[in-house]
C-alpha cells in the first residue's frame, strides 16, 4: 500500500496502467490496493480517462529528510507503513538489545494508546506518531518530571512552526487555544540501575473529522491553524533533536529543574479553579504550577497539596 501512496502522493492524476506499470503489477491488483487505501481511511478520487489521485497531496516519512533536517547518525532511525503501536516496537526493540537512542515512527498505527488507555487516532500519513527510546543508565528517579518537559519540547517546536499560542494541561496534554493538539505518553522499562524510557508522542497535523467523530474532548491540528502546509519531515526532525537535548538535561537527575519555569510559561490552568479526579476521589482547588518534581502544585482550603501523575485528571471548573 505504502507504494501505491507513494505514487499517489503528489496529488495529481495517474492512470491504471501508469500506476501498475510502476509497480510491476496489473491494473486489476492496482485496483484492489487502491480499495485496500480507502478501507484504512484513504480518500482516492476516481475519474474515468483522467486515473486516480488523492485530494490533497500527503508528504511520507523519509529517513533521509530526516538526517538533512538534523536527525543524528547516532540515533537509529526505524520507519514503516502500518504497526499496532509504536511505543510497543519501541518495548520489541529494546528487549533485541539493540543501540539507543532509536526514533520509531509510521504512517499509520492501528492500536495507539493515549493516557488512561484510550485510544490515540493517526490517520493514514496526515499526523505525527513516534516513540523515542533513551537509555538512562542512574536508574528511574532521574526521569522524574520528564513527560512535563516533553510537553515543552512539543510547545517549542510548535511555537517555531508557526503557532503563537501553544499550551500545556498537566500532565501531558498539548493544546492550542484549548483544543488537543497533541499526546504525550512515557513507558518505562528498567533493569536495576538502567531504564529505558520509551516517549510516544502524537501530533495532529492534518486530522480527518471521520476518524475523530467519538473523541470527547475539543481538538484541532497544524494544517487548520497555519497559512501553509508544515512538512511533517521537518516537524519530526525537530521533535527528536528537541528529545535528545532534554533527554541528556535529565541524564544527571536534575532535569525537571531547567523546565520547572519553561513549564509554567504555557501553563493554562494557573491560578485556575479545577477539579482533579481519581478513581477513587474528586477534589476541588486552585492550580498554582507545578514543582521541582513536575507534580501540580493545588491550593486546598488554604493549603498547598503536590500531586503527582498517573490516574489523575484535571478540568477547569
């Protein structure tokens, strides 16, 4: 299928036989993977003496573009059409032994995961969806506070695309004017003294409202918000640089020092009255930021309360 897209890719009309002699294939079997695009979500326009295109051109990930926009050689860089989860090739990934850091990305991911086990939507070749796999060999108290800063990095690097206003929702949540924009979830695995931290992350570029008809929160993406196509090349490329910069802060277990305040900058429930949620509790306060430890920081009757992550959500009243 990749192929077939990969021709297709360039918006503009291609025949039948154009497409199959390309591919080495008959019309017939162009036929069944072109069905095959459109029963994962593909539009493919159809029109007789003229062939089939897509309607709005779709940028692929390439390794090369990657490595021109600055991606490392020392970070191996593993791209694909379609998986279940990136974060659990990540998981398959490390228990090979293989060398970090590894950057896992792919057009499309059919059973991402989102905080509290939703699911996180993708698309087909629209929107950004990797996992980044350090190695942090002090052991897991230095990565504490670390998903707050990826919220950072996204919120930067978002910010250099073009978008004025980025926010971030603790724990993980990236948004713009109060629509999702993006998803952070980190994973560990550790080993005694080293853990690996495996950082899925999930940016909405060009988002199709039929994938999304039963997500129950606001959304928006970068295509809706920008006066021109972003190359999700660039976006990824910039993502991952932003990663290994924040990843070696943490290295000495004092990383959630240097973003403590960065943090706060985009913070959009200080000095908010929320209600924090749990499974087995609901309570009601003032935001005041966060700590040194990246857990919120809530004003209760007068008292300052540090909660930390994990089952935990956070509404403005």
């Amino acid at each position: 299928m990749q192929a077939v897209l990969a021709l297709l890719s360039d918006n503009e009309f291609h025949s039948g036989e154009e497409l199959g002699a390309a591919l080495g294939v008959t019309r017939a079997a162009v036929w069944k993977r072109l069905k095959k695009l459109e029963a994962i979500g593909v539009t493919v326009h159809s029109v007789k003496g003229r062939g089939y295109r897509l309607p709005s051109p779709v940028e692929l990930l390439s390794e090369d573009a990657l490595r021109e926009n600055g991606v490392p050689n020392d970070v191996a860089i593993k791209l694909a059409f379609e998986t279940e989860s990136t974060n659990g090739d990540a998981k398959h990934y490390i228990s090979q032994g293989l060398p970090l850091p590894v950057l896992i990305s792919v057009e499309r991911q059919t059973q991402g995961k989102g905080r509290r086990g939703r699911q996180w939507e993708s698309g087909v070749a629209k929107n950004i969806t990797f996992s980044f796999a350090w190695r942090f060999d002090n052991g897991p108290n230095v990565v504490e506070g670390l998903s707050l800063a990826v919220g950072v990095a996204v919120a930067r690097v978002l910010k250099k695309a073009g978008i004025p206003n980025p926010g971030l929702k603790w724990p993980n949540d990236v948004q713009v004017d109060g629509q999702k924009i993006c998803g952070i979830l980190l994973e560990m695995v550790a080993d005694q003294d080293v853990c690996h931290v495996i950082i899925g992350v999930g940016l909405n570029v060009e988002m199709n409202d039929g994938i999304m008809t039963h997500v129950d929160q606001p959304w928006t993406d970068l295509v809706s918000r920008l006066k021109s196509r972003p190359s999700r090349n660039v976006i990824l490329a910039e993502l991952t640089k932003e990663l290994i910069d924040i990843c070696q802060l943490f290295e000495d277990g004092n990383g959630m020092k240097h973003f403590q305040y960065q943090w706060q900058a985009y913070d959009v429930l200080f000095n908010q009255t929320v209600t924090v949620s749990t499974v087995s509790q609901q309570r009601q306060g003032i935001a005041r930021g966060i700590d040194q430890k990246g857990a919120l920081l809530l004003e209760e009757n007068g008292e300052l309360v540090a909660l930390h992550g994990g089952e935990i959500s956070v509404r403005r009243v």
